[in-house]
C-alpha cells in the first residue's frame, strides 16, 4: 500500500505518466478513442491529499528561578541561626522570626509563579497532542481511501490490459496478413527483376553477337584479302617459272613460305580471343598515370608500343594528348592501325629498336609480347630498350600472368605462337640484368567471370570445414589476376 506521506512517492506524478501513457496508446490505435460505445472508463475516483503533518514545537524553556531560591533559603537559614556561645535556652530569643517567615513566604511566591509556568506548558503539550491525534486519526482514513482507490485502479488497469491484448491480437492477426501480402508481392517483384534480368542478358548476348559477327566479317575480310594477295603472288611466281623454263624438279619443289601468310588467320585468332578494342582501351588505360608520372614523353621522345597490334593503347594515348608510335609485323593490322591515323611501322620489333638512335624515346611499352620470344631474342630486346629510352623513361612489358593456374595451364596455350609462360619473378630479374631500376610486377585484370570457389564450398561443404585461409589461397590460384606488368626505369 503506497503511503501518503512517503517522500519517495510522487502521485501526481503517477498519475500524470498513467494518462500520458493512456493518451499515446489511444494515439496509436491500441485504444478505442473517447466516445465510442464500448470504450472502458480510465478516470478513477480523486484522490484527496493528506495535509503535512504538523510540526511538533518544543515548548520553550522554563526559568525555575533555582539560584534565586537558592539564595532567599540560605538568608533564611542565617535568620535561624545563633551563635553557639549562646546557651541554649537563651537561642530562641536572638533568633530573627520574622525576616524568617518573609524569606520564607517569598521563597513560596516564586514556586507558586514557576508552578503557573508549569500549567500553561502542560496545556500547550495537550493542544499539540490533540492536534497530532487529529492529524493520526485522519492518516488511518486516507490509508483506507488509499486502498480502496488502489483496488479500483486496479480493476480499471486489468480491463485496460484485456482491451490492449485483445487489440494487440487484431492487430497481430492484420500484420500478419499484411506480411503475407508483402511476401507475395517481393516474389512478383523478384520475378519481374529475374526477367528484366534475363531480358538485359538476351540484349547484351544479343549485343555481343552483334560486335562478334562484326568482328568476325572484318576478320573474314581481311582474312579473305590476305588469301587473295598470297594466291596473286603464287600464281605470279609460278608464271614465273613457267617463263623461264624450270625443270620439272624445280616446277615440283615446294613454294617458300610467305611472312604474310598467316597475318589473317592471326587477326582473326586476335579478333576470337583478345577481346573488344573497348575492353582492351579500358585495361591499358592504369598505364597512362605511370607514362605522365614519369615526365619523360614528349613530341620529340614519343612512347613507342612494340608490336602494337590493332593499335588501342596507341589510340588511347593520342586521346590523352601524349605522342606515341608503333611496330608491328602483322601486315593487316599495320594497315589498320594506319587507316585510323596512328603512327605505325610494318616491321621486326628488335630491327627496328636497333635502327634507332639512344635515348630517343620517353617510354617502350609491350603488350603481351615477350612470351613471343626466344631467349636470347628477349634479352637482345630488353638491352636494346634500355638504350633506346632516355633518362627517366619507363619501359612496360605485360604478359600472361602463370600464377593463375588456369592461366598457366589452360589460356596461355590459346595462341600457338605462345613459348611458355613467364613468371613475375623472372620477367622482374630479367629488367634489372640490363640495367633497369625500381622494377615492379603488378598484378593486372583479375577473373571476374565466376565468384570463385568460395561459392562453391559454400554449396558442396560444411559449414567452417575449410578455413578462410585456404579458401583464399584458393581463389588466387584459380581466380586470381589473369595478367602481370613488369615495369622499369631507367635511372
């Protein structure tokens, strides 16, 4: 039972939290709101506040007036008393009777005021009592009023309690079917996104077979071209001997194998394999911040690409303003590097480092040609580069990166004129025996065609059977970058 007078207890503020609490949930639709028919009465009968009990005031001090009392006794004795030399019968004469009886009457009017003192504290003690029996007597009703008003909240509490379960239970019911309708609706939307889905992958299939039969009808034509000027050039060395009059011997001896023979077919091989000239401009383009960090190309020392082929880093740099050349041996695309306007020589990628002077180019870069290369025909490059670059310049070589095993083993071997892979740590020694300095191999296009094993062991294994350190061990070997840069400078 909670008392009135308990300073820890505030009831009106009680009383304040119950009604705001009441108000919010009738806000919110857990109650039904004032003047519906079947609403429950939340006002409970008023409290009535017990006053503070009355102070209890300590009647003040009485003066008993003792010294004084003291001092009238003590004279009144020395009325009484005669000095022993006297005899005894002779004492009561000298004794002074009446001074005796006035001290003595005196000494009575003082404990007579004192007394009346007394009387008026005594009745001001009963008032303060009877004040305090009231206030007693008051206290026991309003506990009684406290508990009688306790229960009736309680009461009322218990049907508000019932009337908000029941609600909670509506509503429960309502937000389930609500979650249902939801549900139904994700799925007609996830499967609305599965078809857009479907229908964006038919358009880029569709989009990529576009670019594919484009591709594939130059590289048909320039195949077909290639096949013509080789088929001229056989006839016309055959006119040629027929003129002349070769024996039959010589008429029968096999025809030497044209430079140009297969310049179409490898078009062709890079149109299947090497991708778009958009995919390929998007990868080479992290080169262009090491060519500009470097400051060494300028108009008079051009970057030069060695075995440039279709020419997309070229286009990319006349883009970006810096000068650049190129040298291929593929005929075809020579010209077609050509037709675009770049600056682009037929021709062997070491005769033609050796033509030119030292220190006359800003940068040397190849893409995907030193696996081309024999042995001593890589270091006779790589010395010739060294010379070849001025100061400063930077020379970039990129190639199929082995430490990808389905690189190594598998798409490496794509292209038959593939020697065999070159780790990052070789190509790195091979820069710094001619001389090159601060050379960095640097890991380049990672697989992004699969998500890699962890799908996979995700959907074949138990949980936490392989640690996370294997897992990625293994998406690096599987899915890690498909190419490396090995890149150099010369100091």
């Amino acid at each position: 039972m909670i008392e009135s007078n308990n300073p820890e207890i505030d009831v009106n503020q009680l009383m304040e939290r119950i009604r705001a609490e009441v108000a919010r949930r009738r806000d919110l639709g857990l109650l039904p709101q004032n003047g519906s028919g079947d609403a429950v009465s939340t006002v409970l009968p008023q409290v009535h506040f017990l006053a503070r009990l009355p102070p209890m005031v300590s009647p003040r001090r009485i003066d008993v007036k003792e010294e004084r009392l003291t001092s009238i006794l003590q004279r009144a004795r020395e009325k009484t008393e005669v000095s022993k030399r006297i005899p005894k019968l002779l004492r009561r004469l000298f004794r002074k009777q009446g001074g005796y009886n006035k001290l003595l009457l005196e000494s009575v009017a003082v404990l007579t005021k004192t007394n009346v003192e007394l009387n008026k504290r005594l009745q001001e003690l009963a008032g303060a009592f009877e004040i305090q029996n009231r206030w007693l007597s008051d206290l026991k009703s309003a506990r009684h009023a406290d508990a009688a008003w306790m229960r009736a909240a309680g009461e009322r509490f218990a049907e508000q309690a019932s009337r908000i379960q029941a609600q909670q239970d509506q509503f429960g019911t309502r937000a389930d079917d609500l979650g249902r309708h939801l549900n139904n609706l994700q799925g007609q939307t996830d499967n609305q996104g599965r078809h857009l889905n479907n229908l964006q992958t038919q358009a880029n299939d569709a989009k990529q077979l576009a670019l594919r039969a484009d591709e594939r009808q130059n590289s048909d034509g320039a195949y077909l071209k290639s096949e013509l000027h080789l088929l001229h050039r056989r006839l016309m060395e055959l006119a040629s001997t027929s003129g002349e009059g070769a024996t039959s011997s010589a008429n029968n001896a096999p025809l030497p194998i044209d430079k140009h023979e297969f310049d179409a077919l490898y078009v062709a091989f890079e149109n299947q394999f090497r991708g778009s000239r958009e995919l390929i401009k998007e990868r080479v383009r992290v080169y262009l911040d090491d060519v500009r960090g470097a400051g060494a190309v300028t108009a008079d020392s051009p970057i030069l690409d060695l075995g440039c082929g279709r020419g997309e880093w070229l286009e990319l740099v006349n883009e970006n303003g810096l000068a650049g050349e190129g040298v291929d041996s593929n005929a075809i695309m020579v010209s077609a590097c050509q037709e675009r306007g770049l600056r682009v020589t037929e021709g062997d990628a070491l005769e033609y480092l050796r033509a030119l002077p030292a220190e006359s180019r800003g940068a040397i870069t190849a893409f995907h040609l030193i696996e081309h290369l024999e042995f001593q025909v890589l270091v006779q490059l790589l010395r010739e580069s060294f010379r070849v670059l001025r100061p400063g310049g930077l020379a970039i070589f990129e190639t199929p990166n082995p430490d990808n095993v389905l690189v190594g083993s598998n798409g490496f071997y794509y292209d038959p004129t593939h020697l065999h892979p070159l780790p990052k740590e070789y190509s790195r020694f091979m820069l710094q025996s001619v001389g090159f300095s601060d050379v960095v191999a640097r890991p380049l296009n990672p697989d992004n065609r699969g998500t890699g094993l962890s799908q996979l062991f995700q959907d074949s294994l138990p949980e936490n059977a392989v640690s996370p350190e294997l897992r990625n061990f293994l998406n690096r070997l599987f899915f890690g970058e498909r190419d490396y840069a090995v890149i150099g400078k010369k100091q």
